[in-house]
C-alpha cells in the first residue's frame, strides 16, 4: 500500500510539472508609426500607446492618429537614441556615444512635462546599450567597459541622479568583450534581479541578486570569439529560468550556438534547437501568461516563435524588426527600421 501511494505521489507531482505547448499560427503585423529612423527602444503603456527612442534625437510617444514627438539635442549635436524605460511619472532615455546623456522626461499619463538631464558621461569610448528599472525609485543602465569592467550606473532616487559602480565592486572583462545596442534587451530584471548579457570575443552572462551591489559572472556556450558575435538579448521568466539569443551579425542565417537556457538563474546554460532555426535574432521574450511555454524572438531575418519552451521553433513572418515589447499574451509591440508595429499572435 505505502509502494503504491509513492507512486500516486510521484505521478501527480509529475503531471503538475508539466506544461501545456502553446500554438500560434500567424501573427498581424500593422504599423502605427512610420518615419526615417534607426528605432531599437521602446516601451509600450498599453495596447494603444507605445514610447519610443530613435536616432536623429526623436523620441516620441504613439497614441492613436498623432504622434506626440520631440527632438532632443546636446549642444548642436542630434544624439542617437537605444534606450529607454518608464516610470509611473516618467519616461527615461539614454543616448549612445559620446557623449552619453540620460534624460528624464515628466510625465503626467498623457503628455510631457518637461525634460532634463540627469546624467552626463563624456569620453572616447563611452557607449551605453541599455536601461531597465527595478521599482520606482531604483534603476540601471549598462554600457560598453571603459577600463577592464562593464560601464553601470544605477539610481536609488526615482532616476533624478546616477552614479557609476567603481570596477572594483564589478566582474572584469575579458579582451574583445562588450554588449550590444541592439534592442534595448541586454539587460533582465526578476524581483531585485538583474541579468547582463554580453558579447563580442566573449558571451558571458553577470548577474546581481541585490539590485547592483554585488555581482557575479558565469559563461555561456553561447558563439562568441568575433567582434559582432555573442548574446544580443536576455530575458527571464523568474528567478531561475531565463533564455538568451543572439548569433552572428555578419552571418545571420547561422544557427548553431545561438540560443540557450538556463533553469538555474544563469549559473549554467543549455544549448536548445542547436543547429536548428531560428538563427540570429536581436530580441528575444517570454510570451506573458505561458509559464515560459511561448517564446517569440524578432531580428532583421524575421519573426520566430517556440511553443514549447524553446525546443523547435517556426517563422511567423520574414518581415524584420529590431526590438520587441509585449503587452499581453498575444498583443505586442516591434521596432525596427523606419516604423513601429502593433504585433497580433493568432492561433
């Protein structure tokens, strides 16, 4: 009797562990804002509206028929923009190069209250590739090393200043290694988590479990060794399971080293669908709602979605983006080369 109560014990823990695969079939794609810019940021508020950070120093918010856009300067200069994120009361942006300027912009649920600086960084190898909060008040950006660490600043005070973690309180880089500015998607926040993915001669992933205090850095199989090879984005499910993808830039259609997982909060990663497609991709995200069944991840190539937690995937589309942001388990938002889309999932 005790033998056969194990077993009724182990077969129900089993069967509660797993998961249904998800389906879709196709996925609508309507642009709701067209325009001659390089858009990697963005951040919708809901179904209807979408924020946005672009090159040419646009940055905008999409809410119905008419753009609400400005155009920031520094000096003379047009900065290009790849970051962005939001606060209940304000919007966050942060230009690349030289010099780096992070804004904060008010604002009010429908329009913009103002706009200041609230962190400058200038030298010659300055390159911030994105930003992320963890609540109201404490956020961080990641940018390319200037010594022998990871550039981080982090606020404590609702993004009004920064500060940038000394190298001595960070993992050391390795030559050739950096990150990627290609989606506003390198870095991963879980509860007072966040994961870093990086690329280049190494992909490595750096993890704090602390909101930047302290941190800790593991490898990943992930293909690595040239300039444009390495993880271009990250995402997580939880505080253990999380997914990255990226590839080789110059060889888009590659497809072996380029997507893995981790069930242990990055400690180590798993190769999945190895050698299979999809190849490169800019942007990778859990699907909400799935329990990390659905998977979509978006690049220049196109559209592919897993409904099984990575294992196979297909191409939804060959229309190509470079970020993407859900809203809800079948509705979100996709950037790419001259236009914002509104992405519809169908089963």
């Amino acid at each position: 009797m005790r033998f056969i109560i194990i077993l009724l014990t182990v077969f129900t823990f089993i069967s509660c562990q797993q998961k249904s695969n998800i389906e879709f079939s196709s996925v609508k794609i309507t642009a709701v804002f067209i325009d001659s810019l390089s858009i990697r940021a963005i951040q919708p508020l809901d179904e209807n509206r979408v924020w946005f950070a672009a090159d040419k120093g646009k940055v905008g918010l999409i809410a119905g028929d008419t753009p609400k856009l400005a155009v920031i300067k520094y000096g003379d200069s047009l900065l290009h923009f790849r970051s962005i994120a939001t606060t209940k009361e304000a919007v966050f942006v942060l230009s690349i190069a030289n010099p780096a300027v992070l804004y904060k912009i008010g604002f009010n649920g429908t329009e913009a209250t103002n706009i200041e600086e609230v962190y400058i960084e200038k030298g010659e190898n300055v390159f911030y590739d994105s930003l992320k909060f963890w609540n109201e008040m404490e956020g961080i950006a990641i940018g390319d090393p200037i010594a022998n660490c990871m550039s981080i600043i982090i606020t404590r005070d609702g993004g009004n200043s920064w500060k940038k973690i000394s190298c001595e309180n960070l993992p050391k880089v390795e030559k050739g290694e950096a990150a990627f500015a290609a989606s506003n998607s390198n870095i991963a926040i879980v509860g007072d988590h966040a994961w870093v993915a990086t690329g280049g001669k190494k992909a490595r992933v750096m993890h704090t479990a602390d909101k930047g205090k302290t941190w800790e850095v593991f490898d990943t199989p992930i293909i690595q060794g040239k300039a444009m090879t390495g993880i271009y984005s990250i995402d997580f499910l939880d505080e253990n399971n999380g997914i990255i993808f990226g590839g080789n830039w110059e060889d888009k259609s590659f497809n072996e080293g380029n997507k893995a997982i981790t069930e242990n909060g990055g400690k180590t990663w798993k190769l999945i669908a190895n050698g299979k497609e999809p190849g490169y991709r800019s942007s990778v995200k859990y699907i909400p709602g799935t329990e990390g069944q659905g998977i979509v991840a978006i690049g220049s190539p196109g559209i592919s979605f897993s409904g099984d937690g990575g294992k196979t995937w297909k191409e939804l589309s060959k229309e190509g983006f470079f970020a993407l942001e859900f809203v809800n388990d079948s509705i979100a938002f996709a950037s790419g080369n001259n236009r914002i889309s509104r992405l519809v999932f169908r089963k």
